[in-house]
C-alpha cells in the first residue's frame, strides 16, 4: 500500500524520535563523545548513521561522529562504495575503508559468519583506537537481539544477549547500539523511503548459518502472538528465579555427563 509524503516524513520523524528517547534513556551518547559507526553498508547501519547524524541537531552538547567500513576481499559481499562516500559526505561524517583477508577455516567449530562478523569487529577495534574513539556504535535492532537471545540458549545454554550499552577493554571503549528499540520492519521501511540502495552482491553464506535458523524460528513465534518479539526481548528484565532450576556446579556436570 502507498502512502503519502505526509506519512512518510511523520514515520522517519517518529522513528528518529524513538531512537533519541533511547540515547536518552539509555544514556548513550555524552558530551564530547567521538562516536565510531560501523558501517556495513546494509539498511541496519545506514539507517543508524542518517539517524544519529540528525541527533546533532536535537542533542544539546558537543559530539564527534565517525564511520568505518571493514571489506573482506575473500568474502563476495560487495556493497556500492561511491554512495557510501556521497552519504558521509552529505551528512559531514568522515569515513574510513579497510581490506583484509581473513582464514574462514581456521576454526571449524565455528561457523563462516562468526568467523567473518568477529573480525570485522576487530578492525573497528583497532580503529576506535587509532582514532581515539571512545564509542562505538553498531546497527542491531530488537530481532538480532532476539535472535542472539535465542542462540546463547539453544547452543550454548546460557542467558545473554545484546545489550544497548557494554564496557569493553577495561572502560577505554563503550560498544552502544541506538537502534535496539525499533522492530526490524520499521528499519526496512525507513530504508525503503530513504530509497537507500541494496548490496551489490549478497553474501553466499547469509541464509547458511545458526542466525537464520534461528530467525525461521522466531518467525513462527512471530505470528503465535503478535506481542511475542516484544515480549521475549523485555523478558531479561521479568526473571523469577524461585521459578527456576538453579543448579550449582555439580549438578551442571552431572547433567552433562
């Protein structure tokens, strides 16, 4: 169904707002902050760099933004580099490039997409160093929380997930992620009216891996209830524990063995 551009423009409105009451909630973004955006090229993190460069306009202190695109030249995902050199631009963000070429068999127990996404990571480790960044910000939204959610239960038996804020390397950087709050259908349509272009050439391993399994999944929670994705992303902050089989280590082992 087409809508208006009246409607359009009160939805990029209401979604951006959304997003600043998280900062704000969530005490994302301080004064002085040099914030690096890691930036894939897909409608997550575009999404995220359009929205978090509007804030300086809403946000009443001084704040740096940065962004960084990480290449694996062994992977085939391309992406359209010239349009994300012409969106920084527009938007006066600078952005940084790097290749690398990484060993997606050096560890068989993990999966292709781990593998690939941890260093990924990496470089924009060592580039919130380089260029003295003490944040960094990454576009996951309440799916991939979810979905993460799962996984740290299915295959690791354990109760974690994503969350909007994460100390790392003993406080020198803070990982942050501003879009947490938006279900991820309101990100496609931001995109879809942004007119924000799609991969160049997917990647091959994108619908081979634990995460898409794992999103099949919850798409059949999904429609069970439609308050489900919600619901499983609040409910970390609803635990009984008297409900729960606690165990101590011994008992672990013994259930293991």
């Amino acid at each position: 169904m087409k809508i208006s551009n009246k409607e359009k423009t009160k939805f990029i409105v209401n979604v951006n707002k959304s997003v600043g009451r998280t900062i704000q909630q969530q005490q994302l973004i301080e004064k002085d902050d040099h914030i690096l955006i890691g930036l894939s090229g897909g409608k997550d993190s575009l999404a995220l760099l359009e929205i978090l460069a509007n804030r300086r306009k809403y946000i009443p202190y001084n704040f740096q933004l940065s962004a960084a695109h990480i290449n694996i030249k062994n992977v085939l995902y391309e992406i359209d580099n010239s349009y994300l050199i012409n969106f920084c631009k527009k938007l006066n963000i600078p952005l940084y490039f790097k290749k690398i070429e990484i060993d997606l068999n050096k560890d068989p127990k993990k999966g292709t997409c781990f593998i690939c996404s941890w260093q990924r990571r990496k470089e924009l480790f060592t580039f919130t160093k380089k260029l003295k960044c003490n944040k960094l910000a990454l576009g996951h939204h309440l799916e991939d929380a979810n979905e993460t959610f799962l996984i740290n239960m299915i295959y690791h038996g354990s109760i974690s997930g994503m969350p909007y804020k994460l100390k790392m390397f003993n406080g020198r950087l803070e990982l942050i992620r501003p879009l947490l709050d938006q279900r991820e259908d309101k990100i496609k349509q931001y995109a879809q009216i942004k007119k924000y272009p799609n991969e160049k050439l997917i990647c091959p391993y994108e619908d081979k891996n634990k995460r898409n399994e794992i999103r099949q999944l919850l798409n059949k929670i999904y429609k069970l209830n439609p308050d489900s994705g919600i619901n499983i992303f609040r409910s970390p902050n609803k635990i009984f524990e008297e409900y729960l089989p606690l165990l101590n280590k011994n008992h672990i082992d013994s259930i293991k063995n």
